[in-house]
C-alpha cells in the first residue's frame, strides 16, 4: 500500500511538470529567436512585426518549426532589407537545419556560436557585410551539404578544421578577401557539386587533389592570384561545365584532347593567363559551349575549331 502510495505520489509530480518542462525547452527558441530580433536595427519591410507575443513564434514570419518537437528547424530571412549583426544567440537553435540570412546587410563577424547547430545542414550568409574570418566553430556542423558566405568582407585562410565538412554540395566563397591557397582538403569533398571561389586573393597552385571531385561541375577561381598549372587530374572531371581560372598567373599549355576529355563544357575562361601553344582542335567536341574566352594569352598558330558544332556559342 504504502509504494502504491509513492508511485502515485511520483506520477503526480511528472504530470504536474512535464507540460512545464516542455514549455521550458521551446522557451529557449522563443528567447534566441527575441535575442535575433533585437539585433537586428533596420526592418523596412516590417518581417519583424510579427514577433511578438501575440502569435506563437512558430507562426512568426521566415519561421518554420518542426510538427513534432514544435522546435525552430528553418529561420528563412533572406533579402528582406536588414541591417544590424547576427546574435550569437543564435547558436541556441538547436534544431535548425536551414539559416538563410542572404542579400540583407548585416555586419560584424559570423558569430562562432553557428557552431553549436549540429542539425545545420544549409546555411546562406552570402550579400551581407560579414567581416573578419571564418569561425573555426563551423566545422562542428557536419551535416552541411551548402555552405555559402560569398560576397562578403571575408578575411584570412581558409581554417584546417573546415575539412571535416565531407558532406558539401555546394561551397561559395566568393567576392571577399581570403588569402593563402586553394586547401588541399577540397579534394576531400567528394560529393561536391558547384565551388564558387572568384574575385579573392587565394595564391598558388591548383592542388591535384581537386581531381577526385567527380561530381564536381562547376569550378570558379577566376580573378585570384593562382599560378603555376592546371594539374592534369582536373581534365579528368568529365562533369564539369563551367571551369573559370580567368584573371590569374596560370601558365602551361592546353591539352589536345580537352574537349575528349570535358565534352559537357559550356563555360571555359581561362583569359588574361600564361598559358601557351595551340588552340586544341578537340574544343570542336564541346557541342554545349556557349562561351569560350581564351584571349590574352600567349597562345600560337591557326584557331582550327569547327564552330560548326557550336549552336549555343
């Protein structure tokens, strides 16, 4: 009798706090996503109206929960006309799988707390102001399959620990002001699909690890200060279709049988280079390109392509 009595009592306890002790848990979405807000000093569109306590913050404009856990997994707040910087508050989404903050004005640097979102699995910060480096932190999430931050004042290298990040589709880093070299770990992103890596300061030579990128279809480097050659194992990713090396220091000759061996071009820059030699004929196999800018280079003899073969140049 007197443990039927206990369990009894115990049971009353849970029920009397387990409707409390949720309320708690998705107290910490309501809190952060409030902590966002109150960064954020310029809404001329008004998104931020909504966010208050009348509606249930799963109801707040670019906010998306989860049926289940009634948890915060998309925060959309692309192109709506902010400025202000981005709270570290952030970091206590922790079931948010998709922060799309693109093509608003928002400064300061990307706060390291990002880090904390190991459910992250798209994260746009690209169009905004960002500054300063790219947080270490950001190798903790994973799940990443689209990283972009490009057209930003981004600084320094490229951090190590980013290799960890084997699930990439997408990396767009361009427009801001990286330095050091292409990272050798790219070529640990297998699954990669676009990388976006024009208009920096990266120097160096194109690491030949990139060659196992067999998915890869788009590879933009144009205007850095990359030298040396294209390493052969790169003519080797028959996916690609945009290859943009333009505006750099690269040096080396064309092989003859590029167009065999990359027969989906439909963009090829590689103007303002070193490169030397001939023209390959095999170009006349790229039935897909539609622009082809080779000029400013130190090439040689007769331009013998059958353009015949090019509807779309």
């Amino acid at each position: 009798m007197a443990y039927l009595s206990y369990f009894l009592h115990v049971t009353a306890i849970l029920l009397l706090w387990s409707p409390t002790l949720s309320l708690a848990t998705n107290d910490i979405d309501r809190l952060a996503l409030l902590a966002i807000k109150s960064s954020i000093i310029h809404d001329p569109q008004h998104v931020l109206d909504s966010w208050n306590t009348s509606l249930h913050f799963c109801q707040w404009q670019g906010v998306t929960c989860g049926r289940r856990h009634r948890r915060v997994t998309r925060l959309v707040l692309g192109s709506r006309g902010f400025a202000g910087s981005v709270s570290p508050h952030i970091g206590n989404l922790s079931f948010l799988r998709v922060l799309n903050l693109t093509n608003n004005t928002f400064k300061g640097v990307i706060p390291h707390n990002l880090g904390n979102l190991f459910r992250l699995e798209e994260l746009y910060l690209n169009s905004n102001a960002f500054e300063g480096e790219v947080p270490v932190s950001l190798s903790n999430c994973t799940r990443l399959t689209i990283l972009q931050f490009g057209r930003n004042n981004l600084t320094g290298k490229l951090p190590q620990q980013l290799s960890a990040l084997v699930n990439l589709m997408v990396l767009a880093i361009h427009n801001n002001g990286f330095t050091g070299g292409i990272p050798s770990y790219f070529g640990n992103f297998t699954f990669l699909n676009g990388l976006y890596a024009t208009y920096n300061y990266l120097g160096g030579s194109i690491p030949h690890t990139l060659g196992r990128l067999y998915n890869l279809q788009v590879f933009a480097f144009g205007s850095n200060l990359l030298s040396g050659t294209i390493p052969p194992s790169l003519y080797n990713l028959t996916s690609l279709k945009d290859l943009d090396v333009a505006n750099n220091s690269i040096s080396g000759s064309l092989p003859k049988d590029i167009g065999l061996q990359l027969p989906n071009l439909e963009l090829f820059y590689i103007w303002h280079n070193k490169f030397t030699g001939s023209i390959p004929f095999s170009f006349s196999n790229c039935s897909n390109l539609f622009r082809l800018e080779l000029n400013n280079n130190g090439f040689t003899g007769k331009v013998n392509i059958d353009f015949r073969r090019m509807s779309n140049l």
